[in-house]
C-alpha cells in the first residue's frame, strides 16, 4: 500500500497575476476593427507575443484613441511580466 500523499506545508510563493481589462481589451478589439485588421482576444490572454504583435500594429495608425489604447493595454501585460532581473 502506498503512503497517502500529503500537500507541501511550504509551497513556493507565486506572484499575483492580474487579469487583463477586458474593457479595454474589447474597445482594442473594435477599434482595430475600424482600421481594417482583425484581433482574436481569447488569443492575446494567452499569447503574449501574438498580443504585443497587435499592440505594435496598433502603434502604426494614424488614430490615436486606438494608440492610447494600445499603450494602455501595453501597461496591462508589463504588470504581469516577468520581474526585471538585477545584475
């Protein structure tokens, strides 16, 4: 028979991850749309290079309501990155 398991007394601390604002993310979404170029948001909750890959284009339009919203979806994802290493 083996021994039942028991949960670790000490787990690791994790970091909180802070969920992306949806809001913004469906104004993104609508104004991108506006420009002609088609965002799948499930996709950028999961896919940062593909999310910082919208965020670039949306960089590249002439509106700036969709620049402003880039930049602030932009801050969005830094929050949730990775802490800067020190050296």
């Amino acid at each position: 028979m083996l021994p039942l398991q028991t949960r670790d007394e000490n787990p690791s601390p994790t970091a909180p991850v802070r969920a992306l604002p949806i809001g913004v993310m469906a104004r993104f979404r609508r104004l991108m749309n506006y420009e002609g170029w088609e965002v799948d948001l499930p996709r950028m909750c999961v896919d940062t290079a593909y999310a910082f890959a919208c965020l670039a284009t949306a960089h590249t339009s002439g509106d700036e309501r969709l620049r402003r919203t880039a930049l602030a979806l932009f801050g969005a994802y830094d929050r949730n990155g990775e802490a800067p290493q020190v050296h």
